[in-house]
C-alpha cells in the first residue's frame, strides 16, 4: 500500500466533548438538545457516507489528505485509539458530495490492519471493511464540537462543527478507530442542528 507522507494535518481543537452515552452538555452550562435528524447522524450506527449520498444525490467521493505512520498516539486523539495495537497508521480525508465538501475525518489504525484493509485508498472506509459482506459492529463512543480555521475555508462555513467518533469491531475486535467533523451546510437537508432553532446562515445554500 502506497503512503502518503508529510501532510497529516494536527486534530482539531475540541470545543467540549461527551460520552455517547450522556447527555451532551456544552462548556458554559444549559441543555443542549440536538434535533432528531441531527441525532441520528451523529449517535446512528449507520454509514455517514451513505447518508451524505441519500441527503444529497450524489456519491461521496474521498480525497485522500494524508496517510503516515505514528510513532505514538498523536495529541488530540479519542482514548480508544490506545486499545489499538502499535505501530499506528493515520489517515485523513476529506469527504465531498458533487461541488460541496460536507465532511471530514480521520482514523487510526494497526499498521498491519491497514495494510490488510484499505487496499484502495479511494473508497470509503466502510466499503472497504465491508468487502465480501463481512460483517462489522460500529460503536459510537463520543461527539462534541470543534473549531479549526482550516475547516471553516474548506466548509465554506464558520463553525463550530459537530464532531464524533466511534469504533468499529469484528469478531470482538477493534479494528480502526475514526473521527467525523460534518460542514454545517448539512442543515440545507436536516434543518437546524439544535432542536428549535431557527439559525439561518448566509454561507449555507
């Protein structure tokens, strides 16, 4: 497998983050209460890049913005990418549907799994585990919100941006863990992401 080497870009800056489990709760206090779409997106167990191609017509296509090796885990990442076994591998891309770029993310991965698992480095990651229908269980393990200003140029947008990141296992195994941050333009098809908002954003058509 071809790597991609020197332009891994640093994770972004997290705004508050919470267990999938809890309740989301913002920094400064008060409930913060996502609105249905917005939940299944961000605490669904189904493919975001399915969804991405359902909401908007078009297939999701990946542009690859890194692929290196970690000596150790990178500053920033969730806890869980310490259950992996070393040495790491992180990837990082963008995700775009027709001329709008709705997403990014970032796995690590065992080094070795990575090897075995994305031998295209085109295709989304869930095509790639699931090849020949195996099977696969995805763990959403948290969400929050970030900020980066490298995301608001490439979303078109200003954020901050809804974050998440979960897991996906076979046979009791952890085999990658991955990040998501999804553009705010997504509320042209799921509405605001906070139940009873009426935010309207001029950046977002």
């Amino acid at each position: 497998m071809n790597q991609v080497t020197g332009g891994l870009l640093p994770s972004p800056t997290s705004l508050w983050q919470a267990s999938a489990a809890e309740r989301p709760q913002p920094p400064v206090g008060g409930e913060l209460e996502l609105s249905g779409p917005w939940t299944l997106l961000l605490l669904g167990d189904g493919s975001p890049t399915r969804h991405l191609q359902l909401l908007t017509g078009h297939p999701v296509e990946v542009e690859l913005i890194a692929m290196a090796s970690e000596a150790a885990v990178s500053a920033g990442a969730p806890t869980e990418v310490a259950q992996l076994a070393e040495p790491l591998l992180r990837r990082q891309v963008w995700l775009t549907c027709g001329p709008q770029t709705l997403g990014w993310a970032e796995s690590w991965w065992n080094q070795a799994e990575a090897e075995a698992h994305l031998q295209d480095r085109r295709l989304p990651i869930w095509r790639s585990l699931s090849a020949g229908r195996a099977e696969l269980y995805r763990e959403v393990d948290g969400l929050g919100q970030v900020q980066e200003p490298w995301l608001a140029e490439r979303f078109g947008c200003e954020g901050p941006f809804w974050s998440r990141h979960y897991r996906f296992f076979r046979h009791g195994r952890a085999l990658t863990v991955i990040r998501e941050v999804f553009s705010p333009a997504l509320e042209r098809w799921l509405g605001p992401a906070q139940a009873g908002s009426d935010r309207k954003d001029s950046s977002i058509q």
